[in-house]
C-alpha cells in the first residue's frame, strides 16, 4: 500500500469523521515540575477480614472436581504405514481438525528456519499467486501456517475436518512447489529492520532484550539472530529450500479432530512427502541460564522517567518435580497477584512500584536449572527504597496463616477447574515430555497441596532466596539514578543498548 491510497481510502470513506493525533518527537520544554508529596506506609492486614467475605468463606458450594490429563488414556500412540510417529486424539462429536508436523529442532540449531517461515507465507507456488494460495485456504475454511520456537519446528492445519484431505493436498502442493520472490523477500527484510528500529525505541523491547542478556549471557534468544547484512546478503532461494526438505527430518504427526486414526494415516501416508529413510535432528545448541556468584548490577540505558528492574539468582539447582507443589504455593503465597507478599508490601503498602512481583522459576526443559527473578517497574528516585524493601522481604518472608490459606485455595480452585481441550492435549503432553515426565504435573501438584504448611513455604524460601547473591537488571536512564547506592551492591557493568539488541 501507498501513501496516497490510504489517503484516497480515508477522504472516500471517513469524510470528515476522524481525529487526527500527531506524535511529536524530541523533548517537552513546557513541562512544568511540582513538588512530590510523601506517601507515608500503611499496615498491612492480610489477617483481618470483612464480614461481607466471611459469608463468602462460610458458604459451602458444590467443590468442582479436577479431570486431570492421562496421556495413555486420553492420546493413542501409533505409526502410519510410512512408520511416521503418530501422536492422535478423537473427538468424535467434533466438527473441527487440528493437525500438525513437529519437528524436535528450531532457532537453536538453525536460526535461518525462523526467517524462512516468516518468509514462504508471503510466497506463491510454480501455479497459484501467494494471494491465491491464502483464497484458497480461505474457501476450505483451513488455516495452514509455520511456526519456528527455539526448540521446535510445526507445520500446521487447522480448520473444517470435511475439508481436511483438500487441506492437506493444498499444504503439500505449497510446501513442495514454493517460488522464490524476490521483490517479496527484499520488502520481508525490510520489515525486519523496521521492525528492529522499532524495538530499540520501547521500553519494554529494551527490557525485554536486557532480560535475555543478563539470564543467559552473550548467547541468548535476542542475540541469535541474523544480523542486517546476513540478511541482505541471503539468497531467497536457500530460505525456500530449507523448508522443501523439512520432511526429509525425523518428525511426528498430531492430530486432534473426528476422523478415525485409519483414515488419518491413510490420508498422510498418500500425500505427505518425505525421504524414505529420514535424516536425524540437527544438533543445537542450547541457551544456558548464567549462575550468580555475586552481588552484580547491569545498567542498560533508556531514556525515561522511570526503571524496569529485575532481581535474577541462579544456583544451578537442577529442578526435580518433588519440589512443583512447594514452588507452586510459593509462588501464589509470594509473588503473584494482588494477595502476593511482593505486590502488597512494594505497591499497596508504600506506594513504591507501578507493577512488582517475584517467582520461583521452574525450568520448560529438562536438565535446566530453576532459578529467582523479580521484578518491578518504579519511578528513578524510588529505586534504593525498592531494592532495599525487596531485600528485606526476601531475607525475612512476611508470614499471615489467612493469607497462606488462601494462597492454597486459589491453587486448589484453580487445579480443579482446569480443562485440557482438544489440542491441549498435545501441548500436556509436549511440556511433560520436555521435562523428562511421563505425567500430568497438575496432577501431582493438586494431590499434594493439602500437606504443604506455611513453615515449608518460609523454609523453602530462606534456604533457595534469603541472603543470596543477585543480578541486578535495571534498565534506566543513569542520570537520574543514584549510582553511588548501586555501586555499594556489587560492580556496575554498563551494556549499550547495541549490545543488547546485537544491531
């Protein structure tokens, strides 16, 4: 689209009937400052209760009953007559499909595969326009779409499983006659680098990106990437090629939908292309959570009046699922929501963050270690105050009984009123196996949530939390920070926001 044809559109349709907002770049000399009030803190009292929510407590409703995932059970496990590993559930009142091919690689062991998925959506095949293959799928009412994780590569469909053999054909014929265009490819790099710009100017990007950086070092899921030059320097072509021989890796086929397990395996074994004897998964090279041996700050740059910062420790401790039910109890007790500890004794109590929270991080893979983070966002001159109340409440854990019950029936509640549907099943089944289980952990965690105590919850956190050395991650603008207290932490290592990035 031009310029000028947005503008023909708008002056055809709208009329008079908008608002016209500009956005002014540069720095606001008419600001005027006031003085800021003190905010002086107030008790907390996770103890005490209304009379309206002690109705609601003593009221005795039905309890909801959990269903819990079963993967011997609720999944079926076979081979087509390729011997392409099948993943395959039933719905059989259903009237809709999901399918997919999963390949057990990603960006960490070829990055080049993100860009090439983002690219071949905007490509045509030897016969049909890349606008006519999108109609196409329309008029089947079917998604078809690939999506490029650090870990995994999917090939999907989706959509009215009466049009699913024409789905699949479609997909195939797409996947194995892709055109290389490159006036398309050029407009995809660009962007790209738009993109890229863009991100260099939000705070969140920034942090986000500073996060990546201070968990997981120089090697980290925001630097793995193709820089400006490689991607300019790239012929389509090898993009294009990457995804034609995609079949010809090790790969598993899920489908969730009406059809029975034959007709599904029958259907594939017909169109879907592959080597006849598959490759293996490439190697990769994983993304490795950094320990924190000290005290340490990093400083970023942003520009703004205020900071994003995040707390990170990291023993190494290598995560076993007997310690989900404590964690996940921490976590509710602890960190998360309006109850938290960290949210009502930074927030509500002193008025000293705009967002806080902590967690106790349990690894998606296995032989990854857990770790600490917290996290808030605050203004410049409450920085010391945050850190130092931050430091306080992980050295000694502020305990309430009511307040650690009720952490307990919302997790109760909320484990009993999960409900795993149609692809979820193989989402259950992914994240289990990723971590080495051959189990639903929810499971686990509900049926043994009514033996956790507060002590364990205090325990747990003064052995793993209290007295540890942190990363500091603070992104803001230095100026306006007071430096001398940061520097009493631990030294002060400074990151451009080019190194962040990596562009």
């Amino acid at each position: 689209m031009t310029k000028q044809q947005i503008v023909e559109f708008a002056r055809k349709y709208f009329g008079q009937n908008f608002v016209c907002v500009y956005k002014k770049t540069g720095e606001d000399k008419t600001i005027k400052k006031i003085e800021k009030p003190a905010i002086t803190a107030i008790p907390t009292n996770r103890d005490k209760s209304s009379e309206f929510l002690r109705k609601i407590a003593a009221s005795k409703p039905e309890p909801i009953q959990p269903h819990f995932v079963d993967f011997k059970r609720d999944l079926t496990f076979a081979k087509t007559g390729k011997k392409l590993p099948v993943v395959y559930r039933q719905e059989a009142n259903d009237k809709l499909f999901t399918m997919m091919y999963r390949y057990e690689f990603g960006k960490q062991s070829d990055v080049r595969y993100d860009y090439a998925a983002g690219y071949v959506d905007l490509l045509g095949t030897d016969k049909l326009s890349a606008d006519q293959v999108k109609q196409q799928f329309y008029k089947l009412a079917c998604d078809f779409g690939i999506n490029v994780s650090d870990n995994a590569i999917t090939v999907s469909l989706s959509g009215l499983n009466e049009n699913m053999p024409a789905a699949v054909a479609l997909a195939e014929k797409v996947l194995k006659n892709m055109k290389v265009d490159t006036e398309a490819y050029n407009q995809y790099v660009g962007l790209i680098l738009k993109g890229r710009a863009d991100n260099k100017k939000s705070q969140s990007a920034n942090f986000s990106a500073l996060s990546s950086y201070g968990i997981y070092g120089e090697y980290n899921p925001q630097l793995n990437q193709l820089s400006a030059s490689q991607l300019k320097q790239t012929n389509p072509q090898t993009l294009v090629d990457l995804i034609k021989n995609l079949s010809n890796y090790e790969h598993t086929l899920y489908y969730c939908g009406p059809s029975s397990l034959a007709a599904i395996t029958k259907l594939v074994d017909k169109q879907h292309r592959m080597g006849k004897k598959l490759l293996n998964i490439p190697t990769k090279k994983e993304y490795q959570e950094q320990t924190t041996t000290q005290n340490e700050v990093l400083l970023a740059p942003y520009d703004a009046k205020n900071i994003y910062m995040m707390m990170y420790h990291n023993e190494n401790t290598q995560w076993t699922p007997e310690r989900a039910t404590i964690e996940a109890v921490f976590n509710e007790y602890f960190g998360s929501g309006m109850n938290g500890v960290v949210f009502q004794e930074l927030r509500e109590a002193r008025g000293l963050a705009y967002s806080a929270s902590a967690r106790y991080m349990m690894p998606r893979l296995k032989n990854h270690p857990e770790w600490v983070q917290t996290y808030i966002i605050s203004q410049n001159d409450k920085m010391s105050d945050c850190i130092r109340v931050f430091n306080e409440i992980l050295d000694t854990i502020p305990q309430s009984e009511s307040a650690f019950q009720l952490a307990k029936q919302s997790l109760t509640k909320f484990y009993a009123s999960v409900r795993t549907m149609r692809g979820g099943f193989f989402n259950a089944y992914i994240n289990a196996k990723n971590r080495g289980l051959d189990y639903d952990l929810n499971k686990k965690i509900y049926e043994t949530l009514p033996s956790i105590q507060l002590k364990d919850i205090v325990d747990f956190e003064q052995q793993h939390m209290a007295r540890k050395p942190y990363r500091y991650i603070i992104l803001g603008d230095e100026k306006n920070l007071n430096m001398k207290e940061l520097e009493k932490i631990g030294p002060v290592k400074r990151v451009s926001t080019e190194t962040i990035f990596g562009y």
